[in-house]
C-alpha cells in the first residue's frame, strides 16, 4: 500500500505539477480496493486449486 501512494503520487506530481489531496484521496481508496480484492480472489483460487 505504501508503494500504492508513492506511485499514485508521482503521477499526480508528473501529469500536472500539481497534487490535491483530495484527489488523491480517492483515487488511491478506489485502487486499493481493487488490488486488494484482485489479491484476494487470486488467493482463494490458489487455496482450493492446491487443497
């Protein structure tokens, strides 16, 4: 997740010189949800793929 926000934030900064938090805000709770939840599916598919 830390990676998540410096990625999003060097992004911002380099699209448009500018960084609005509140922006950011929801740009990384929307892209942390869907990696979190891409992550959660994979896991499930591992465990009973394996088990």
């Amino acid at each position: 997740m830390c990676l998540l926000s410096l990625i999003i934030t060097f992004v911002f900064l380099k699209r448009s010189q500018s960084f609005s938090y509140r922006r950011f805000g929801k740009f990384f709770w929307r892209s942390g949800f869907i990696l979190t939840f891409i992550f959660y599916i994979i896991v499930l598919i591992l465990i009973f793929t394996i088990a």
